[in-house]
C-alpha cells in the first residue's frame, strides 16, 4: 500500500543479503541481521515469489497528501529509475485514485512489464465502470473477477503477479474470496494472492483453503503492532510480509513535528499520534533515527527500512513516494546493515519508546483485524 493505506480508505465514512530469498524461514519471532554486501539487486522471498529486497507504493502517484497532482510523466520517470536500480515489486490497488494509480503504474512499466512483480488490490466499494467509491466492502466472488478484469485493462497487462484483499468483507467467507481467486489462477490472470490488515483467524483460514504468498499490513518503528501476533503467524506458515507506511507516513524521516501542520484531507491531522500531546513524546524515535543516522553513515529513511528488512529475510517494505530524491534515497536501504550486536541494541532502544496515539482514527481502524464470517 505505498506509504500508507490512506487513499484507500473512507475519511468520513465514505526494502538483505542476495542469499535470502534461499533461506528458510527462522523460528517465529527470529530476528535475522541484513548482510552488508546487501544491494537493491538483491532478492528475497515472499512465499513463493521473488522480489527485490525493497518495493515501491505507487499510491499517491495520482495525488499526494497535500492535494496537489503529481506530473504523470514525473511519476513514470520515478517508476523507470527504480526498475533502473533494481527494484522490481511495484504495489498499487484499484482503491487508489481510484482506478487512475493503476493506469499510471501500467504505463510506466510498460516496456518492462515482464521484469516486475505488480501486486494490487481490490476489496473497497469502487464502481467497475467510474471508479466512484461507495460505502463499505465488496468482495462477492463474481465482483472480484469483474474488477479483475478491469484491472488487467489499466495495468496493460494479462495477469496480476499478487493480488490482495485490500480488507476482508464481514458478508463474505474467505473461502469463498479463495474459491475466486483460484478460478482466476486457473484462467492465469492471477499468479499469487494475499491479505491485508485480516484477522488472524481469517488468515489462517485463508492460507487452509488456498495458500497465501503475502500479508500487507502498516509496519514501522512508529507502529509495531505485526510483532504481537501476526509475524510470527507468518514465520509458521511460510507466507512473506509486506509493511506498507514504512517510514510512518514521512514521521520517521524526520519531516514532521510538532509544528507541522496537515493540509485539509490529509489522513494524519486526525491520527492521535500526531496531536500536539503525544507528538513531542514520539519524536524520540526521530531522535533515535538521526544518531543512529549519523552512526552508520546513512539517513533516517535508511535507518527506518534497514530495521524492517533486518527483522525477517521475508519482510518487503515498500515505501511510497512522488519525490526522486526520496526515492533514491529510500532505495540506498538495502546497503544498510546492523551487525547482530548493533540490532539488539537498536530493537532494545526502539522498544523503549512506547508510541502515543492512535495510529488511525477509529472509523477506519474498524476495517483492521476483521474476522470473515463463517460459511
């Protein structure tokens, strides 16, 4: 989901060593330290399929957070210089835009489409046709084939690399979604399949019915909550982790801070961890960030994906930006890494710092660690 998730979802209702991708996974809640002849051109693992070590969210290449439309031919020129340095998974969704990210996504790697992992995601009320969102979910089995197809279109492409539940459907089983997304293995317009922000009883009723190559879900020093119960779910059963918002919506490079102020819209103005009582307190993981900046010669972006990717070899982080600059900054993350001594130390001082806040407001947190009804 890019950075963050926020343009999927209702406002008001409505980045290892190039031997990774070979090793197994380690017991649950392992930690494993990157290798330092890490490079973007390095591959890891998720399940089955082989990405680079560090993704890209392409989801507010059709806006950004403060509202304003980024150039297309900008954002296909961010799109190239990444393929350019290695990178190779490219995570969108039919909720961003909508419909319009995917398009941009499908012209912008266009002259490489067969060298890329594409993932996306259906699953929130979009019209097939406009792209208006309605209220709610909709994975009924014949919608998802329906918005499959459309997406197909907009991404120029005959097959889906890794299609995700963008958020499990309270009205449907999740093995009835399985059931479809198995047809549509069949018929080759999907090759692989995950969840998103699922509960976890439906994620393991999900990978019984039809295994799983991914778990999207928000990742970061900011919010660490995969590190309760779902990584090590992950680890057991062999499915890769994808953290979307992996710099903490830009909180983690150090571009916001107690006088920060959010354009109108902008998802964070209403994330308590961004009030003006808790924002003070949480910036000690920016302090945190920038001496461990200075210490390994790198910046805070770096600092924040190296720490993700050293947790687990199957963890992808896939930072979003419209920025070049960030871009080819976030991307020198995979030449970050922690010595196993230096990673207890820095996993010691980054648990030591209790976030405040909430990390979404609670009429879109309600979307997250839903369980799928029983059939």
């Amino acid at each position: 989901m890019g950075a963050a998730t926020l343009a999927a979802l209702p406002l008001t209702g409505a980045l290892a060593a190039s031997t990774a991708a070979a090793t197994p996974h380690p017991a649950p809640g392992g930690v494993a330290a990157t290798d330092a002849s890490a490079t973007l051109a390095s591959r890891r693992l998720l399940g089955k399929l082989e990405v680079s070590s560090l993704g890209l969210g392409v989801q507010n290449m059709s806006r950004t957070y403060q509202t304003t439309i980024p150039s297309r031919a900008g954002m296909h020129r961010i799109i190239r210089t990444a393929f350019d340095h290695g990178l190779t998974f490219y995570d969108a969704a039919e909720a961003y835009g909508p419909h319009e990210v995917e398009r941009i996504l499908g012209e912008g790697v266009a002259s490489f489409r067969n060298e890329v992992v594409i993932a996306t995601k259906f699953g929130w009320n979009i019209d097939l046709e406009s792209g208006a969102r309605g209220p709610g979910l909709v994975s009924r089995p014949a919608h998802i084939k329906l918005a499959v197809e459309g997406m197909l279109k907009r991404l120029r492409t005959d097959r889906i690399d890794l299609l995700y539940q963008h958020r499990v459907d309270p009205q449907v089983p999740i093995e009835d979604v399985a059931g479809a997304i198995k047809d549509l293995m069949t018929e080759g317009k999907v090759l692989h399949w995950g969840l998103c922000e699922m509960g976890l009883k439906t994620l393991r009723r999900a990978h019984a019915a039809l295994p799983l190559t991914a778990v999207q879900s928000e990742y970061s020093m900011l919010w660490r909550g995969p590190e309760q119960e779902v990584l090590s779910v992950c680890g057991e059963l062999g499915i890769g982790f994808v953290p979307w918002s992996p710099l903490g919506v830009g909180f983690l490079t150090g571009a916001i801070d107690g006088r920060t102020r959010f354009a109108e819209g902008d998802i964070r103005a209403i994330e308590t961890r961004f009030n003006p009582d808790n924002i003070e307190h949480n910036l000690a993981l920016v302090k945190l960030l920038a001496a461990w900046a200075e210490r390994k010669q790198a910046t805070p972006a770096r600092i924040a994906l190296a720490w993700l990717m050293a947790q687990q070899p199957w963890i992808v982080p896939i930072p979003g930006t419209t920025q070049m600059a960030h871009l080819l900054d976030n991307m020198g993350a995979a030449g970050v890494s922690f010595h196993g001594s230096e990673l207890r130390e820095l996993n010691a001082a980054v648990a030591a710092v209790v976030v405040q806040g909430e990390r979404l407001p609670p009429a879109v947190q309600a979307y997250s660690g839903v369980e799928a009804p029983l059939r």
